[in-house]
C-alpha cells in the first residue's frame, strides 16, 4: 500500500537537498520497515511492534534513532499529499544514545572467523574480499565503491583511494587481504580501468549495498548480527593501538584531520594500558620501587 509512494519520497528528498548518503540510508531503511509491514496497516501497533522487533536484532540505539527519523520522514511526506492523517511515530519516543565508545570484534575472535571463512562462489570470493580490505585498510564504505582495479598496487599492497573532500591518499594493505583480492580480480576476469566492486548492472557497488555485504556476511559465516563497514573500522584502529601502534600513526592511516578524532580509540585501549602500568609502574607494587 504505502510501497507505491516510495520512489516518489526519494525523489523528494533529493529535491530537498538531502545528501546521497542520506538518501540511501533511508532507502535501505525504509526497505526493511515496508517489508516488515507487508499488508498490515501502518498503525501505532504495527510500529511498535517494528521497533521491538528491531531490538531483537540487536540494532544499536544509534541505528534505531536513524530508522525511526527516515520512518518519520516518509510519514510526514505521505501526511503533506494527504496519503495518511497523521504520523504514528509521533507516539513513540526515541531511544536515548548512551555515551559509548567504539564497539570493535576482538582480534582473535575477527581472525578466526576471517581464517576459516572459504568462499564457495565468486559472489563469496567478492564479498570475503571486501571485508578483508576493510579490515586490513581501515576504508570506509563510501570509499570501497569508487576503487578501480588499478587503484591496488598488487607488489607494494597498498591502495590508492578518494576520501572526504575527494582527498587522494595511499594506504597500506596486508597480505591476507591482496591474496583474496588478487585470486577474486583473476577469476572475474578484471581489468585496470575497471571497478574492482560493481553491482548487477555494472555499476559501482554502492555503500550501502556494502553495508549490507558485511551485515549479511557475518550473520551467515559468524552468526554475528548488526556487523558493519565502521566497525570493522574500529576494530582496525583498536587492534592496530592494542598491538603498540603510534596514535599518530593510526591517525594517518584513518586519515582523520586531527588527533582529537583518534584519541576515543585510546579509550578502547584503555584495558591494555592499564595492564601494561601494573606491570610495569615501579610505584604500582607494593614495597618500593625497586
């Protein structure tokens, strides 16, 4: 019912300068709560029963806040062409953002899964291949579908990529991840100029597509739900400062403008830090510094 006005309120959006990012985000959530509605009535049970179901799947109340904006949105287009009367969002409050840190995958934990993760298609190979870069490069999303095959340097295993403010930059890639993208480029048969991700139609693999390749990924090989591009990008960042890493360093290789932004992850490695001061403090045992 309500499916038949989605492509008008995108349209809309666009017309309202809303950003592509934005406008895909609430295309994959708006997919999923008409999905979720079917043929029922979009009424104020309805919702609710949508946003517990939500939670069940172990969304995050960032995510949930994301989805019942885009919801809300839609409704509010639908209340302006006189579609519905009123907004049953209106009703339900928004969940309250915790102050958290980063969420991350522990390193041993992500590297099992990654070890005993075998492609059984090109598809799989595709999409072990993109994870794998997101892991070992700390790219983000927004940067996976603009990489053109001549963009890995195979020899030198770095990466050539576009980032925010289309700033160009060269990023390391570890072994693990040029082996699984050299054996997917032979088998499918790539080309220098060609997009390294594409979609069905040729195009380049949008981010959100590669949203839902890692979400899908990880729920299938993992059983692991609400995995994403950007925490695999704290995981990056976390395991790189737990092994020893410089600040300064992982803040190049996240190409973050300044420290401020890169320092959070220091409060993820807070645990590390204290266990290396109880080792290694003179004045942290008792009976001296000796």
């Amino acid at each position: 019912m309500l499916g038949e006005y989605f492509d008008d309120f995108l349209q809309y959006l666009a017309t309202m300068g809303r950003s592509r990012r934005t406008i895909e985000a609430y295309e994959m959530d708006l997919r999923e709560f008409l999905s979720f509605l079917d043929d029922r009535s979009p009424s104020v049970s309805t919702v609710r029963a949508f946003f517990r179901y939500l939670f069940e799947k172990g969304y995050s109340e960032r995510t949930i806040r994301r989805k019942r904006s885009a919801i809300s949105s839609f409704f509010k287009y639908l209340m302006r062409i006189g579609v519905v009367k009123d907004n049953p969002i209106t009703v339900i409050p928004a969940p309250r953002l915790p102050r958290t840190l980063p969420k991350v995958i522990p390193e041993k934990e992500l590297n099992e899964i990654l070890d005993r993760w075998v492609p059984s298609s090109l598809k799989e190979l595709r999409d072990k291949a993109i994870v794998e870069l997101l892991y070992s490069s700390g790219l983000r999303a927004s940067e996976i579908g603009r990489l053109r095959v001549s963009d890995i340097d195979f020899e030198r295993m770095e990466v050539r990529v576009f980032g925010k403010g289309n700033r160009e930059a060269i990023v390391p890639v570890g072994r693990r991840a040029i082996d699984v993208l050299r054996e997917y480029v032979e088998r499918a048969g790539l080309r220098g100029d060609d997009y390294l991700f594409t979609s069905r139609k040729g195009d380049p693999i949008s981010r959100t597509v590669v949203w839902y390749i890692v979400r899908r990924s990880f729920e299938k090989i993992a059983a692991l739900s609400s995995v994403h591009p950007h925490l695999l990008r704290h995981s990056f960042a976390t395991h790189m400062l737990n092994r020893g890493a410089d600040i300064r360093t992982v803040q190049a290789l996240l190409r973050h403008k300044t420290l401020k932004t890169t320092q959070i992850y220091t409060h993820v490695s807070l645990r590390k830090m204290r266990e290396a001061y109880n080792r290694f403090h003179p004045r942290n045992r008792a009976g001296g510094g000796d």
